[in-house]
C-alpha cells in the first residue's frame, strides 16, 4: 500500500478523549491526491510513488517539461508534488488516487513541513542567549558577547550562534500519532503541532 499523503496545514484545534481530556491536534487537509510516477526497485533503486495535491484551483502557466511529465501519467498538473514510500508489492500506477482512507486513528506517522520564516534576527531570538543587563549605561543589551579567544585559537569555532535567517527550513516531527481521521473530508487531526502555517504544505508518512 502507498504509506504517504501530501496535505495543507488546517490549523490547530482540540478534542476531548472518552474520558474528557483534552488533546491538541492540528488540522491537516489530507489529499486527495493522485499518483503521477511509479519507482521500482529494478529500476530506480527503491520503492515509492511520486503523488500530486489535487487542490480546488489547477494549475495555471506549467512548463512544456512538467506539462510532459504529467501528461506521460495522464493527470493533470499539480503545484505540490512529493515522493512518499510505498510497499513493494503494491501495484500502484499513474492515475490512481491516494485518500485519507490510508490512515487510521492511533497511526503513528512522520511530519514534514516547512517552518515559518522569521527573517534575519540576532542571537537572542535566533538562538536563545540571554544578552547583558538592562541598567542604565550597560552598552551590552542584545549583542553576542564574546565569541571565541584572541591569543588561541585565534580563530571562531563552527556552530558558534551567530545572527542570521531564522525559520523557513525543512522540519521534521517524528512519530507523531493521528487521533482521528475524517475521510469524508479528508481531513487528519494530528496530535500536537506540525511545523509550517496555515496553508502550508505538508506530507505525511505512517511508520511501521
């Protein structure tokens, strides 16, 4: 079976348990998707599926060599594409369409996302540090601090927090567990947060 499905980010709610707790879960609009390639371990090294968001606006201005690629699988274009692991003995083909059916509650999955971009930012937003005292006449407030010695090794060591973007990197949540799934509107209720905002993309993959 395919073990992957490419979504947006909802939003972030909660839902209470039988007994009345409640558990944060985001909101994710999982699919449908549609399959667009087929890798093969005889051919390409490994198995999995190239799949496609089918969003409610298409695509608009593709390019002759994505237009060639989708029309080889016989799909129309979409924006969000993305490879997701399937069995090996799954006979998935071009065309077919991967729903949020997939999942079931207590699955425990992997979540990429992309997270929020924040801009370039100093070290204490960036990294945490704590900056110098707020009295009057300090001169040191927001800054680094020293960063390495002058007389050895006379140079900065790699991994020193530095100033610089911030956010809009690739992330990661790992066994992560769905706690509801809605396939009637293909929506999944993840437990916890899911990096990216609103309307970002994301894919998910089940773990076994």
């Amino acid at each position: 079976m395919v073990r992957g499905i490419l979504g947006k980010k909802v939003g972030m709610t909660q839902i209470f348990d039988d007994e009345g707790r409640a558990i944060p879960v985001t909101v994710v609009e999982a699919g449908p998707c549609v399959v667009v390639q087929r890798k093969s371990e005889a051919k390409d090294g490994y198995e999995a599926v190239q799949i496609g968001l089918v969003e409610r606006r298409p695509r608009r201005h593709v390019p002759k060599a994505i237009s060639g690629h989708f029309a080889a699988a016989g799909v129309p274009p979409t924006r969000y594409t993305a490879e997701v692991p399937v069995d090996a003995g799954d006979e998935a083909k071009p065309g077919d369409a991967v729903l949020a059916d997939i999942f079931a509650a207590d699955d425990s999955v992997h979540v990429v996302g992309r997270s929020k971009g924040r801009g370039f930012q100093g070290v204490i937003k960036r990294h945490g540090y704590s900056g110098g005292r707020a009295s009057h006449g300090s001169m040191f407030h927001r800054a680094p601090g020293g960063i390495s010695a002058s007389a050895y090794p006379s140079r900065v060591y790699p991994g020193v927090g530095m100033p610089g973007q911030t956010g809009n990197r690739r992330v990661t949540v790992k066994n992560a567990t769905i706690v509801k799934v809605d396939a009637e509107r293909n929506l999944l209720f993840v437990k916890g947060g899911v990096p990216g905002a609103p309307n970002s993309y994301v894919r998910i993959v089940k773990v076994f």
